[in-house]
C-alpha cells in the first residue's frame, strides 16, 4: 500500500488527520484507518496544512466532531465532505 495522506483513527471519526506537508486541493487522498487499517479515497477540496483535519463526510453546524474516536468539539458552521477543519468552522464545548 502506497503511504496515506489522512490517517482517521476510528470508524465514528467525522474528520481525519493531514500527515503529509503541501496538501493541496482537488488531491484524491488515500485515506487509512487505524483501528483496523481499512483504506478509503477521499478528495480534498482546499489546500490543508500537516496537522490539520478534514471532514470525512458533510457536518452540519451544531453537529458534535469526533476525531481519535473521541468528541472534539461542534461545528460553528456547516463543513462540507474534503474541507478543511479548524477554529474558522469549529470550537470546542469546554466554554
């Protein structure tokens, strides 16, 4: 298997995890899933730092995002499947 571009940790996950420098948009990601490293194809719909997520499917605002199998926050915003996921369209629930 070629080297993934988005790791998810769990199959609830709504985003994953950039691990490759210069992701850039319309890239069709290879996707690995670690729990049971199942691979999926994602494609990306803006340039996305290493470090940072992607939705994995449409998230509405309100929604709760999972990421490492675990609630991260809500969306302060819709995020659509391939975007880019970070404090523009996301906060955390602790205040």
């Amino acid at each position: 298997m070629a080297a993934p571009q988005l790791l998810v940790h769990d199959k609830k996950d709504s985003v994953g995890v950039v691990v490759v420098e210069g992701l850039k948009a319309g890239t069709n990601m290879l996707c690995v899933v670690t729990a049971d490293n199942s691979s999926f194809r994602l494609k990306t719909t803006m340039d996305v730092p290493i470090g940072h997520k992607i939705a994995l499917k449409n998230i509405k605002k309100g929604d709760t995002v999972w990421k490492y199998g675990h609630d991260i926050g809500k969306a302060v915003a819709d995020i659509a499947k391939g975007e880019h996921v970070h404090v523009h369209n996301l906060k955390t629930k602790r205040w």
